[in-house]
C-alpha cells in the first residue's frame, strides 16, 4: 500500500514515506507495554516520590548507590510482554528525577557510571525486542527536578527560564536523544513528557523533532502535551482516558486529530513500583480497555512499574496472562483493526478489518443488540468463539443482531460480520 504524504500533512512537516509505513505498522500493532523503572522504584511509592516527599536532590541522588537490579533480565520481559500479546514496549530513560537509565556520555547520574549495577538495561531491551520482533519506544522527560541548566521552579521569561540555561539544557536533551536514536538499534519511538509543566517556555521542537527524524525518519514522536498534536508529531496521545472521554480533566484540549492514536492507562493506581497500591485492575477491566481502544481507533499502552530489583509483581504477571491467554483466542479481532465509522455503543465496540467487522459486545443487552448507521450491506454473522451462524436484520439505519440462545461471553462476545 501505498501513503501519500498529503494524507498525513499537517503544518511544515511532511512524513517520509517510511514513517507513513511506520505509522500504519503503529496502528496494526494496537497493544504495548509501558514500563516505569528507575531508582525511584527502590522506594516503592512512585515516581513522582522525590517531588511529593520534599527529598532535597543531593539526598535522592544516593538512591542511585543502592541501584542493584541483579535480576533484571531482558529476556524476561520481552516474553511477558510477548505472552500477554503486546507488539511494542515503551521504556522510561529518563524520568522527571533526571536519572538516565542508560549509559550517557552527557550525564554522569545515569545507571552505568552512578549504581553499582554499572550495565545498561535499555541497551539488553534492545537487543532482546530486536530478537524478537517486538518494538521499542523511549519514554523521555523534557521536565528535571535536579539539572541547574534546567533550574526547576524558575520564573519563566521570554520564552526562556530567568535561571539557569536553556540553551545549554536544549543542547544537553538533543545529545541525550541522539543517543537513544543512533545506539540503541531498532528503537522507533520517543515518548515526550513533562512539557505541561512549562506552558510558555520556548522548547524548541522544530529542532529537537527535526533532528530526531533526520536521525531517523521512520520515528514515530508523541508529546504528552495534552495539547492539540504539533507539527512534527507522528502520534496522538492520550493519558488515562480513551480518545474522546475527559475522565481526567486534563485531555479537555485534546480534540482527537488525524494521527495514529494511542492511550496509555495503569495496572494499579500508579506508574512507577508502588508497594502499597493493591488497586489493582482485573483482567476483564484490562481487556476492556484494550478493545475500547481498538473500537476507538487507538492503541493501548498499558503500564506496569517493576520492582527495584528488576522482577514483575506476581499480581501483574498472573492477570497479564489472562489477558494473553483470551489475545490467544481473540486477536484477530484486534491487530491490524482499525475502529468502525459506528461510534462506541452502550453494548460495546466496532473494530474493522477489510471486509470483516468485529463486533465486540462487552455489555449485553438482552435478546438482541442494535449497530445503527451500519451501512455495508452484512452478508453473513458468526460468532468467532465457534463459527455459530446468527440471526440478524438489516434496515437502512442499521442491523439487529439476535443473540438469543446463544452463550455471551463473561468479557466480550465477539461477533464477527461479513461485509460486501
Ligand atoms: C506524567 C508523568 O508526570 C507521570 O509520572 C507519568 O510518567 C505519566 C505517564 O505522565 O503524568 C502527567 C502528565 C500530564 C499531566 C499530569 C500528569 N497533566 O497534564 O496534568
């Protein structure tokens, strides 16, 4: 197939042809997994634990002293991500904390040169998603709580932070960058955050985007602005709500554009290993996103903080195999879907594939459900489970789909249509 640019052209930007492909593989990919790792996980109360506790930096920065993750093992998250039939992974290299969690010539606070771990796991991640066919995408912070060039909590004018230096922190966040795009073999995507917390600052993302996609044009960049996308952008983002909703009360500007989508919400209650959050999501609730997503026409990128010592939860594993295993059955109703022009129902979701529409019903209705405004002419309906034909009706505002006597499923009855 073949994307023109135009299709995609928004502002100065115009997408190379292989980050329109990109793109497209993005959207096929519908499931990932993002991970929150750093030193802060030592602590087991979040990411944000040096900000919300008041740890001066000085004091913090001896988290990294105590960094030993001896049983990371990249092979094992590559598999755990695999079996839970997710296609990509989107790693933390630098969170708010500032830490680098790879190995950096421009920082020396990062995990080679400052934890007595001295290897670089992004590096292992690398290799091990290349092996493997899953893609990798890095998690980068554009705000730091410790960098004087940065200068945190500094008046902002002109564009620029009255203390510190910009231009020495712009110049330090594109070395770090070219570093993520040109060592780390593979890596397809940065994922930008932290720009909400300096609305009027001037960052620079004509060069900063421009260099990453002269450095590699198939990058696919997402900005966790909660803004409208920029130019530049490959991907929309949303934080904790589906395109479209608003639970959080910051996505209130985020008008769903024409970029690939994506919507990243957590297992528990929180990104970075927090050991006294058991809220955790059931399997069916995770599933649920996950095809509220694809109906949506989005991704979901589901996040799991793991432990400092470089292990996932039990709590995390045992429901992610859940999901892998309902994926085993299910999936070709979501990878390479995309959502229905039939917006979400009360009973569920639409995801389309060619001439096959799947009709996810997740909340059942009774004797029947109703898809108004279906305007392909239905041919045939089957439930995928075990190819049992339905009853249905088509009228010119829709199609009945009867699905009395037939067993529903306790998470999501997946009907699947011919279309002419
Ligand atoms: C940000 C980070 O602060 C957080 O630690 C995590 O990495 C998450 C994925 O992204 O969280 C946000 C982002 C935006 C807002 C609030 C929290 N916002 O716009 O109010």
């Amino acid at each position: 197939v073949f994307y023109t640019a135009t299709t995609f052209a928004q502002g100065s930007y115009a997408p190379a042809q292989e980050n329109l492909e990109q793109r497209q593989k993005f959207q096929d990919m519908k499931f990932g997994l993002f991970i929150h790792w750093g030193i802060y996980s030592i602590l087991g109360d979040g990411e944000w634990v040096m900000h919300n506790k008041h740890i001066p930096y000085d004091s913090y920065k001896r988290l990294a002293g105590f960094f030993t993750p001896q049983q990371f093992n990249a092979k094992e998250w590559v598999q755990f991500a695999k079996s839970a039939g997710m296609k990509y992974i989107t790693i933390t290299s630098r969170h708010h904390d500032g830490f680098s969690m790879f190995g950096t010539k421009f920082s020396p606070y990062n995990i080679v040169d400052a934890t007595p771990y001295h290897k670089d796991p992004l590096m292992e991640l690398a290799r091990e998603c290349e092996k493997e066919g899953i893609e990798l995408h890095f998690y980068y912070s554009l705000l730091d709580w410790g960098r004087p060039d940065y200068a945190f909590g500094s008046e902002i004018r002109n564009g620029k932070p009255v203390k510190g230096d910009w231009d020495s922190y712009i110049q330090f966040m594109k070395n770090q960058l070219t570093e993520l795009i040109t060592k780390y073999r593979g890596v397809k995507g940065i994922w930008f955050d932290g720009d909400w917390e300096r609305r009027n600052v001037n960052w620079h993302y004509d060069e900063i985007y421009g260099l990453i996609h002269r450095l590699n044009p198939a990058i696919m960049i997402g900005n966790n602005h909660h803004l409208a996308p920029k130019d530049g952008e490959d991907f929309q983002m949303f934080e904790k709500d589906l395109p479209g909703e608003n639970h959080t009360g910051f996505s209130g500007d985020s008008k769903i554009g024409a970029l690939p989508l994506e919507t990243c919400e957590t297992i528990n209650g929180s990104w970075g290993f927090n050991i006294n959050d058991n809220t955790f999501k059931s399997s069916k609730q995770i599933i649920h996103y996950l095809v509220g997503a694809a109906g949506r026409n989005a991704n979901f990128l589901l996040n799991i903080g793991p432990m400092p010592n470089g292990k996932i939860q039990p709590e995390f594993t045992d429901t992610l195999a859940i999901v892998g295993k309902w994926m085993q059955k299910n999936s070709e109703s979501i990878y390479d879907t995309r959502g229905s022009y039939v917006p979400p129902q009360p009973w569920g979701v639409i995801t389309v594939k060619g001439k096959t529409q799947y009709v996810h019903i997740m909340q059942p209705q009774g004797n029947y459900i109703f898809i108004p405004g279906q305007k392909e002419k239905v041919s045939k309906a089957v439930l995928l489970s075990n190819s049992n034909t339905l009853k249905f009706k088509q009228l010119p505002e829709g199609v009945f789909i009867y699905t009395d006597g037939i067993a529903m499923d306790g998470v999501d009855t997946v009907i699947k249509l011919t279309v002419d």
